[in-house]
C-alpha cells in the first residue's frame, strides 16, 4: 500500500486532518519525536488541499469533522485524487463506530480518541514503516512517556521561596538543531 520507508533518508510525512486542537498537538508532538513530519489541517477544506498539493505518506483523519460531508467526505475526496489512491488512511473518533463495508473500502484503519501514541505509532507502522530515527518502537515509547511524566510532574518554581531552585544558577541549553529537510517542507 504504502512506500517502504525504514532506512529511507526522507522523513515520513503524516497529515493530520482533526478540528480537536489537543489531539492533534498530543499526536504532533508524538510523531515528531518519533522521526515524522507532521503537517496538520484543523478542517476537512485545508486538509484536502494540503493532501493534493503535498502528499502525505499517510493520512489521520477525524471523523467528526464538520465539513466537507464530515471526515469519510474528506477520505472520499483524498481517494479522488488519483495520485493519492494508495496514501493509507486511518479515521479516528471519540464515539464508537462501525466499520461499514462502504468506510472500508476507502480506509486503511481505525483507532478511538484518546489513544496513547505509542500505540498510534504501532497501529501507523503497520500501514506505512514509519522512518523512525534508527530506534526501535519500544525506544520512541519510552522515551515519549518520560517525556510525558516529566511535563506533569514539572510546576511553576517562586523565585521568592527559598529553596534549591532559588539559589542555583539559571541556564539554557542551545536550541536543537535544524536539519534542512526539517526547516520547511519542499515546494
């Protein structure tokens, strides 16, 4: 279905297609600590645009989208394209759903909102091998938890309240590198 991208110099490009502005920065922030470009359309209208004049390598797309006959009118009008027929397709949705026989045939899979992202990157690596950096699953879970945990667990410090962290020095690490082929997607 998809190209073989595991050992491939190029990033594998994932268009999320979803109003819901939590899911989608949780699964950006996810897939690009995992090695993806994430490109992200907040409706149906962007999101084919973005698809046709970009296409992604795989497609995650709400089906509760308001627009566009909702998120299977936008799976329709990706498969339209001719040059987008073998791009898979997963559908998310907060409400249980049926796979009927005509979702079926345009999707490539489900998944429920919320999923945690380790198991989304399972799910996508099984449609299109995502290029993941050279680490294994397990890896990019772990490392996405502890990511995780962390951002819970940090809280806002008081300079006034004596403490460690009022009397130890402030310091910034230099801001990551950027690769070309991460500075701006080709024209």
């Amino acid at each position: 279905m998809g190209r073989d991208l595991v050992g491939d110099s190029k990033m594998t490009k994932v268009l999320v297609i979803d109003d819901d502005k939590d899911f989608v920065e949780q699964v950006r922030l996810g897939l690009t600590e995992y090695g993806c470009q994430v490109q992200v359309a907040e409706n149906g209208g962007h999101g084919i645009l973005v698809a046709k004049y970009d296409p992604p390598d795989l497609a995650l797309v709400s089906l509760e989208l308001p627009e566009e006959g909702g998120g299977i009118g936008v799976c329709k009008r990706i498969r339209e394209a001719e040059h987008l027929r073998d791009v898979p397709i997963m559908v998310s949705s907060t409400s249980a759903f049926s796979a009927s026989p005509e979702l079926s045939a345009i999707v490539s899979d489900y998944v429920a909102k919320p999923v945690p992202i380790p198991d989304l990157i399972e799910l996508m690596n099984a449609l299109v091998p995502l290029n993941a950096k050279e680490q294994t699953l397990d890896e990019a879970a772990d490392r996405f938890e502890d990511d995780e945990t962390r951002i819970m667990m940090t809280s806002p410090v008081d300079p006034a309240e004596p403490g460690p962290a009022a009397t130890s020095p402030v310091t910034s690490a230099p801001p990551p590198a950027v690769s070309p082929s991460m500075a701006a997607p080709p024209p």
